[in-house]
C-alpha cells in the first residue's frame, strides 16, 4: 500500500476516533468530514449512509446511538484491517 494511502486511511480512523469520543457535540463540519473520508478514502460506504450514523452521533442524546456506534467501529475495524494494524476494539 502506497504511503498516501496509508496516511489518508489512518487520518480518517483517527478522526472517527474523535467522533465517538465526542458524541453529542454537534460538530456536523467533523461529521461531513467522516463522511467524506469513508466514501472516497476507504470505499467503505456511501455518503449518505455516513451522513445517516455520523449526523446521529454529532446529535448525541436525542436517542440511541448503539447502532450507528457500531456501524463507525465497524468502519474502523475495516481500515485497521487494511493498513495491517492490531486491533484493539471490542
């Protein structure tokens, strides 16, 4: 795998990170930003589809997020998969 890849791959895992650390926030800039990453960077999912989970948990406490939770740590697992790195989700 190419370094760019790489780099753009662990960004976008880094920053998803960052969603779920900051859940409820309302920082939709970051979710777009997701969103995007996930769609063109790891071919993983289509936007709106990202935007449909990240939206959820930028909202944060006006529901249950459990499912859009797991839907980011399974796009996370995804990259970690693909640069090769050990897991250490649940």
């Amino acid at each position: 795998m190419e370094e760019d890849r790489k780099r753009d791959l662990d960004e976008t895992r880094r920053l998803a990170y960052v969603v779920l650390m900051s859940k409820g926030a309302r920082n939709y800039e970051l979710a777009a930003t997701i969103a995007n990453a996930i769609e063109h960077h790891q071919q993983a999912a289509e936007w709106g589809v990202a935007m449909q989970h990240l939206k959820i948990l930028a909202d944060g406490g006006l529901g249950d997020t459990s499912e859009s939770e797991e839907w980011l740590y399974d796009q996370i697992s995804g990259i970690t998969d693909q640069l090769g790195d050990v897991r250490y989700l649940p």
